[in-house]
C-alpha cells in the first residue's frame, strides 16, 4: 500500500480490537478501488472512550467502526444518530460530518444483506430469536418491521421479555413474545420458523454447545441463521441440516456490515466482484489468526 501526504484513516475503536477480521476487508477494498484510504485497529482503554472519540476527530479521521463493549457507550459523544442506530441503540459506524460524527449501524443492513444474498425471506416470516443480548435485540427491532411473529427464546427469560415488551409498544400489537429456551417444546407443533442463533453459545473453542441441543426443536426450523462466524458450522447449524433444515453462518454479516460502512466513509458502491475479493481475503485473515 503507497501511503502519501492524501492517504485517509479509518479505523476501530473497541477492547479488545486484536482478534478483528475489519482491517482484512477494508484494506483489501481500497486498494482494489484504488483508494487513498488505510484502515487500523485502535484499542481504546476503559474510561477512555471520549477522549478517543474526540481525538479520532482532531485526528482528521474519516471514520470508524466501534466494537465491544462500547456501541451504546458511544453515543453520547457523537453529533448526529441515524434513526436505525437511534432504534436499535447501538452504533458500529462512525462517519465524520461537519463539526462530529454521524453514528450509524450497519450491523443490522449487513444482516438484512446477507439474509437477501443467500435467499432467506424475512417478510411476513414467523421468526424465532434465540438469545436476547444486544444483538439479538437489534434483531428483533430489525425484524419487527418486517416479521408476522417473533419469538424470542434465552436462557434468561427476563431479557427477552423486556425486548419483547418493547418491540410489542413499538409495534402496536403483540408482535414480540418471549420463551425460557428450555420451553422451546412448547412451541406450537406443526409450525416451522426461521430461526436466528444470535447466543454466543457454540463459539469457538466452545464448538460443541448449542442453546438447544434436542434434535426434536430443528424439526421446527427451516431456515437456522447462525451469527456466529468462527467456527463456519456451528452446532446449531448441524443440528439444523440433521433435520433437514437450511443453514447459514454469519461470515456474510459480517462482510456486508463491513461492506457498507466502506460505502458510507467513502460515497463508492462496492460491486460483486469486490465483494468476493474482501470476503476471500476475511477468510484468508481469519484462517492465520486460527493457526496463530
Ligand atoms: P451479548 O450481548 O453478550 O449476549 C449474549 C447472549 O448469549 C445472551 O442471550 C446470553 O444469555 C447468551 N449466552 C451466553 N452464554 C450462554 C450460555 N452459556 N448459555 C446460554 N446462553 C448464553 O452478545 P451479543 O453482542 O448480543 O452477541 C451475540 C452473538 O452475535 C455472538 O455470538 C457474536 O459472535 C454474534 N455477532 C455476530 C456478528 C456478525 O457480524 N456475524 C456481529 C456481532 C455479533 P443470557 O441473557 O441468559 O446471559
């Protein structure tokens, strides 16, 4: 990469930051579209984040991706909120406007993308969440709009209540309901779902472990869209094509919310064939970090 005075920088903002895939995709883009623009990991320290943000800005920073644990803690430090992040809570893209960043969230669009790209429907579809952690609660704010039911399933029931009851007073109607995940057998027989595995539940090293692991609740699924990208087949998605289900992992995700935080900094439509080539050199990236 021919870094010059012109060069631009993006970059993360999370702790840790070391384990990231973002650098892969990002770099990988701009040198393919020919593009001035670098894209580094910066691990911000606990109680740092303002000062951090601030400096990002004053650095000339033309953007960045926010990670864990501080996609809500950053937003009071930002100008301006687009109304999904506002929704969902949690912003994952910093794009820099006059006078501050604009915070975004470009976890949920990745989603929608990568449900649309391996033709899984979403409209009017009876979902089943599992989990009820920020992502899964992104999720369902996500799908409210476009799901008939969603029912959310977690370990502790409390917390999918509460996403369900606000989903429900966003909605107007009782959209939303919340399960035990132990309860799953309770779910109405006969119906099918497509179901979103967003638990950490059968991540790496854990490989073996699913929320639910009774062969007799993936008859109930179609479609089992894991979020989980490490390892590629999880449990829950075996599990889901035992029962001669349909799954998907979250690889693709992770591509498209990483694709279209690229298109925001830079104004550029990244098209198919570069697409391919940021998700083989992620790919590429996280091969070395397992052998590392
Ligand atoms: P989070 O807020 O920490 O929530 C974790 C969820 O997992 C909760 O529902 C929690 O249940 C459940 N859980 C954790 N350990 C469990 C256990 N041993 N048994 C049962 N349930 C357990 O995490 P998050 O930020 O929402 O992330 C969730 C998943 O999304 C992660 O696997 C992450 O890899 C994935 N993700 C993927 C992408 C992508 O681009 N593909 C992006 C972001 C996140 P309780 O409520 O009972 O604790």
């Amino acid at each position: 990469m021919n870094i010059d005075g012109c060069t631009r920088t993006c970059g993360l903002i999370g702790n840790p930051v070391e384990h990231t895939m973002s650098p892969a995709i990002h770099n990988t883009l701009a040198e393919a579209m020919g593009q001035k623009l670098v894209y580094v990991p910066f691990h911000v320290q606990e109680g740092r984040l303002k000062e951090a943000v601030e400096g990002a800005y004053a650095l000339n920073l033309l953007g960045c991706n926010v990670t864990v644990p501080y996609k809500s803690r950053v937003i009071p430090y930002l100008r301006e909120l687009d109304p999904l992040a506002e929704r969902i809570g949690a912003v994952n893209t910093l794009v820099r406007t006059e006078g501050g960043f604009k915070g975004y969230n470009t976890d949920m669009p990745g989603l929608l993308r990568a449900l649309e790209s391996d033709g899984v429907a979403t409209a009017g579809e009876k979902v089943l969440i599992l989990g009820a952690g920020g992502v899964a609660r992104a999720v369902a704010v996500m799908l409210s709009e476009r799901a008939e039911e969603l029912i959310l399933l977690n370990r502790t029931v409390e917390k999918a209540q509460t996403i369900a009851e606000e989903v429900n007073a966003r909605a107007g109607r009782r959209l939303a309901r919340a399960m035990p995940a132990e309860g799953w057998s309770k779910l109405p027989k006969g119906e099918t779902y497509l179901a979103v595995q967003a638990t950490n539940v059968g991540m790496f090293p854990n490989t073996e472990e699913a929320l639910i692991q009774e062969a007799d609740f993936y008859e109930r699924i179609h479609t089992g869209y894991e979020l989980i990208f490490n390892p590629a087949k999880t449990r829950f998605m075996e599990l889901t094509e035992a029962a001669g289900g349909r799954a998907y992992n979250g690889l693709k995700m992770l591509l498209y919310q990483g694709i279209i935080a690229y298109e925001l900094w830079t104004g550029r439509t990244v098209t198919g064939e570069l697409e391919e080539l940021a998700c083989s050199e992620m790919k590429r990236a996280m091969h070395i970090g397992e052998e590392a």
